[in-house]
C-alpha cells in the first residue's frame, strides 16, 4: 500500500507533465483515498470504465483520456455529472496523463510500440509543443501486406489502409491516437509507411498522392500500449495490486 501523495510523486517524476502544453489537464484530477491498494490503468475515463474500476475495488485510477480538456470550466450536468459523482462517492482517485503517456521513450503508446516490434535507428518524429511525441524506425525489408498483418496482430485491431507506396517496406512512424493529417510529415521524414489511430476521408488520397503506405489501426487500438505498459510498470515499482481495464471500443 501506498499514498495517494506518493503515488502522485512517483507518476509526475515518471510521466514529466511540466515538460508538456497539452489538450487537458496532466495528473490528478480528482483526489479520492489517502491510501492506495489497487490502482487500474485504462485508456479512457467513460462511464463503463470507472464502474469496472469501482466494481473490482480499484482506489486510483490512471487514464490517458480524462476528464478535463481545454482552458473551459464545464457545467457538471449529465454523464459528466454522473462519472464525477461515481469518483467522489467511492473515494477513486482519477490521474490522466495524455502527451506524456504518448511521449514516453520505454512506457509510451509510440516508442513502447516501436520497441516491441523490433525496430532499429528508433529516433523521434512529429513535435507538439516543441516535445517529440511519435517514433520512426527501421526493419528488415518486408512485403507491405506482411507488414500490414504484422502491425494488425501486435495492435489486435483490424487495419483501415491506404497502401499508395512500395512493394517492399523497411522503415515506419508511429504517432497513436488522431494524427492522421500527419501523414504529410511522415513522408516528408523519409519513411515507407505511417500507422496511427484514426483516419479520414484526404487521408486516401493523400497517401496515393505522396507515395506512402498509411496503417489506421484506431485511436484506442493504439493507444492501449502505454496504459498497459505503465500497468506493467506500476506492478513492479510499487507494493499495490495493479490492472488494466480494457473495455470494447473499436473506434
């Protein structure tokens, strides 16, 4: 068991929220138990996640989505309303760590993929706020449909892809999440394939254009990887129970 004060120490020294001008609000949002003997990781805070949480007696729980986005106070009505109560009835800490979750060189959604996959040269990609969020790396060369299949099967995810570049592959950049409209940066930084969460419509298009192979495996799909590594992480660290609360969202 550990305190909630010494929890929030060691994922603010771990995680570096300082370093980041994010989307939302990074580390604690709100303060439930002073000790803590079971902490959850998850990808987002939805209703179904916090009642999971609450339901196997979780008393901090880690999201990279939570709660608070933007400089906006928002009115606590309806379903906001209702997971903020769920929290502060049942005493659960929420932390959120989002760009820092993304960013990470051994626990992030991007380089922990990079590294899992067995990339080589892994160097950054893509900047946010001046702070490397993505990976790039190299592999040994490979028909793109066998690599397609590859990144399906480290994801789980079934892949929605535009293949516009070369038979043959051998070097890739991860940014998870909603970055498709990165897929410019990615050619422009010399590699043969872009992967991230989500897609639209130029993103087709674009890809056939420039000359690049472009892989979205879903904005959660992807985005379960620096959840369940600091789950991983946390379990070895710190003398608390940990899990990680994976519920059904394809998108």
């Amino acid at each position: 068991m550990i305190t909630l004060k010494e929890l929030h120490h060691f994922l603010d020294h771990l995680l570096e929220p300082q370093l980041f001008t994010d989307f939302g609000k990074n580390g604690l949002q709100i303060e439930g138990k002073t000790n803590i003997a079971k902490i959850a990781t998850a990808v987002s805070v939805d209703l179904q996640t916090i009642k999971k949480a609450i339901e196997q007696g979780v008393d901090a729980l880690i999201v990279h989505h939570g709660l608070f986005w933007g400089n906006e106070c928002p009115m606590i009505t309806g379903i906001f309303k209702e997971k903020i109560q769920l929290c502060l009835k049942n005493e659960l800490s929420l932390f959120s760590y989002h760009l820092p979750l993304d960013a990470h060189r051994e626990i992030g959604n991007n380089w922990k993929a990079a590294i899992d996959l067995e990339w080589t040269q892994l160097d950054e990609f893509l900047k946010m706020g001046g702070i490397p969020i993505g990976v790039k790396g190299e592999f040994a060369p490979i028909s793109i449909q066998d690599f397609v299949k590859k990144i399906e099967n480290y994801y789980q995810s079934h892949a929605h892809k535009a293949l516009g570049g070369k038979e043959m592959v051998s070097s890739a950049a991860i940014v998870s999440g909603g970055a498709y409209k990165n897929i410019k940066d990615a050619k422009e930084s010399g590699v043969d394939c872009f992967i991230t969460g989500n897609f639209d419509e130029p993103a087709w298009s674009q890809a056939h254009e420039l000359g690049i192979h472009f892989l979205a495996l879903g904005h959660t799909a992807t985005e379960k990887v620096g959840p369940r590594a600091l789950q991983k992480l946390l379990q070895n660290k710190l003398s608390v129970n940990t899990s990680f609360i994976d519920t059904n969202n394809p998108f």
